[in-house]
C-alpha cells in the first residue's frame, strides 16, 4: 500500500473514528487496493495497517449500517413481489432510494480525503444486482430491461417496488366497417367516469380498432392496460383499406412478456369479426412509438372519395379538378377545438375522377400526409383553397371516404 493511501485510509479512519464500516472503508479505495468486493477491501486494509475491525455496536457514520439490510430478509420480500403477480421476465434493473442527507455525507468525504469513488448507490444496486442474478439467473440489463426492481432504503424495514416496463407491437390494421374510431373515445359529458349520456360506460363508442386487439393482448400479456400509437388517424366515418396503416400498440405493465404474436393476430382478426383486421403483429422498441407518429406527416396517401354536388356536373368538367397542386388549409372548423388553428401548406400528387351521374362523381386522389380530405372538397368555409366546390363552382361535400394507401413516400 503506497505511502499516500495510506496518509488517506488514517484519515478516514479519524475521521469516523475508526467506525467505519467495511464495505463503505473499502470502497473509498477501490481504485487503489485489489479485493474481491469493496467489504474485502476494507477488511484487508484493516489487517494491513493493523486496525481493529468495527465492532458490532459501532455505527457507520456514511451508510449508518445500511449494508446489514442487504440480507437474506430482503431477498424474500422481492421474491414474494414477484411471485405474487406471477410475473415472468428475461432481465432486470436494480435501483435503490436513499437519504440525501447520506449522499451528502458520502460525497463529502470522499472531497475530504480526495478520493474519486463510485457513490454508495451505485454499490448498493450492484450488490443487490449480483445476487438476484444468480437467484434468478437472469442478467441485469441497464438500457432495455424488463423491471426495474427499486429498494427504499428511506424507512427502517427496507421496502420495494417492482415497477414493469412496456412491451411494443407493432403491426398494420384494416378498418372495414363505418362508426369505430381508431382509439377509445371517453365520454364528453363524464370524461370516461361513466353517466346517463354514455350509458354508464364511459365512452362515446362501444369499441374502437384500439380496443378490439387490445382485448386479446391483455388476455395473453396481463397487461393493466394498452395504448395505441397510430401513424395518423382516419375518421369515424371512413374505411382503412389497402395493406392498413401503421402503429404501435404499447401495453402497460404485462406480467407476461413472451407472447405468440402469431395467434393472438388469429385470435384478434377473429374477435373482430370482420369489422377490423390486425396484420404482421411483432415486437419493436419504444422509440418505434415516436417514430411512427411523427413519420405521418412524411408518408403518401390514396384516398377514394364518393363527391355529391349540388349542380350539375359533366364529366369534362372534372378535368380542371387535375390542376389541384399545392393546397393552402387553415385547421378545418371540425376539428379546431382540438388542434392548433394554423395554415398548413400539403400537396395533392395524383388526381382521377369517376362521373357516376350529374351530380355525384368518384375522386381517387394521392396526397401529402397531413391534407384534410374532406375540407379539399367542402373548400370549409374558404379555408382550404383552392378546393374541389371552388374550381368547380358550386357546393360539393364527401359523402364517403376510404382510405386506400399509407405509404412511405
């Protein structure tokens, strides 16, 4: 042990009055003395320098015997949370919860004796880390673990948590019936309590493209709950067709994380009955959520919509329809309760037109995603210019929308 550690561990021991304990004197000096664990460290540098080992009424002055919680005690409790739920899971995360009166203390003395060592925190998950791995035979995992099993150290009896990360499916789905919206629609009157308006289920719809595969996942997962990430969303009233469009459904807290995605898209499509259809189901990461949310406005998409017209309309009228380009729309009346009111600047990319009579005609329009459909055909009071009704000069509304395509461009 060279010269100055030595003057460094004498000043601790000082300093603590020979009071410290193992696991925390051996950690101040892990960088500096070899040992299987900071507690042998600490033993070795006693027996060094011949010092006497703390007895047992003696109370550490930086963790306050806080390492004598780490027992066998302690094990029992976080096994009794797991089993309790019945939770399944590959990995783990140990975190822990201390006084910051004592992370000050320990801070403090390590910029006393100028040494540079890892907090006690950090000992405190490894520790507790190291063996639940070999209990449970499963690997810490620092950047996508399943559960992060989190200590209190702040009360007398140690107490813990098991906080449950999400798993992420994604996937594609189809809408095939009219009336059900993407996701579930809380009660405008009760917000989702439940009242006389919504029939006491707190909803505005009974079931929603959400809801539906959300069903058969918290089935198999036991999931408390399920949030749907959806790349843009289509109305109530219109059909997702073509090869579906993207989300993420992200299910919260699943105490079963290994799911056959396979049969619960059967069992899914199936349970749909015909109103939805869930396509190639799999696990992705969770900045899939975001990316597939802010990735709408950068995709394509192919709508087919049903235009009634209030004049009479000729086929050769519908050409002038082709010269719809750059589209200026302030946020449609509709929906300005809940979305800034702004111009957004979107692009029509391909037009045809159907002439089904004088005054009804078929639009299969390819735009920008983020172009509001409906307002490119009502023109919304002039606030999408230019419009359908506008370049034909007389009212036109969308009596049916489809969705045909959601494509990257």
């Amino acid at each position: 042990m060279e010269d100055e550690t030595v003057k460094k561990v004498m000043k601790l021991i000082d300093l603590s009055e020979n009071k410290i304990c193992n696991h925390c004197l051996g950690r101040k000096f892990s960088k500096l003395i070899d040992g299987n664990d900071n507690e042998d460290r600490g033993i070795i540098i006693r027996e060094n320098l011949e010092l006497d080992q703390p007895r047992s009424e003696d109370i550490c002055p930086i963790c306050g015997n806080l390492f004598e919680k780490i027992n066998e005690s302690l094990y029992e409790r976080i096994d009794q949370k797991i089993n309790y739920i019945s939770l399944e899971f590959d990995n783990f995360l140990v975190g822990s919860r201390l006084e910051k009166d004592l992370l000050k203390i320990d801070e403090k003395i390590s910029e006393c004796i100028n040494v540079d060592c890892e907090n006690i925190k950090k000992e405190i998950n490894r520790i507790v880390g190291l063996t639940l791995e070999k209990r449970y035979k499963k690997e810490v995992e620092f950047d996508n673990n399943n559960i992060l099993i989190e200590i209190n150290f702040k009360k007398e009896e140690p107490t813990v948590y098991i906080k449950i990360n999400p798993i992420f499916i994604e996937g594609k789905y189809n809408k095939f019936i009219r009336g059900i919206p993407q996701t579930k629609w809380p009660c405008r009157e009760c917000h989702g309590k439940g009242c006389e308006y919504c029939n006491y289920t707190g909803k505005l719809y009974p079931e929603s493209v959400e809801e539906i595969l959300s069903d058969i996942v918290l089935k198999y997962s036991k999931g408390r709950s399920c949030k749907f990430h959806g790349a843009g969303r289509e109305d109530i009233d219109v059909l997702m067709l073509g090869d579906g469009r993207p989300f993420v459904l992200e299910v919260v807290e699943p105490k079963i994380r290994n799911l056959d995605l396979k049969d619960i898209e059967k069992e899914a499509n199936e349970y749909a009955n015909g109103k939805t259809k869930y396509n190639n189901l799999k696990y992705c990461k969770r900045n899939r959520k975001v990316e597939i949310k802010v990735s709408s406005p950068d995709t394509y998409k192919v709508y087919e919509a049903l235009v009634k017209s209030k004049g009479n309309i000729k086929k050769e009228d519908l050409e002038i329809l082709k010269t719809l380009n750059l589209i200026e729309q302030q946020t449609p009346l509709r929906v300005k309760r809940r979305r800034a009111d702004m111009i957004r600047k979107k692009r029509v990319i391909d037009l045809e037109t159907e002439i089904i009579d004088s005054n009804t005609f078929k639009m299969k329009i390819k735009t920008e995603g983020g172009l509001y459909i409906k307002e490119l055909i009502s023109s919304d009071e002039g606030r999408s210019n230019p419009s359908v009704s506008g370049l034909l000069n007389t009212e036109c509304i969308c009596e049916k929308l489809d969705v045909l395509e959601v494509s990257k461009k």
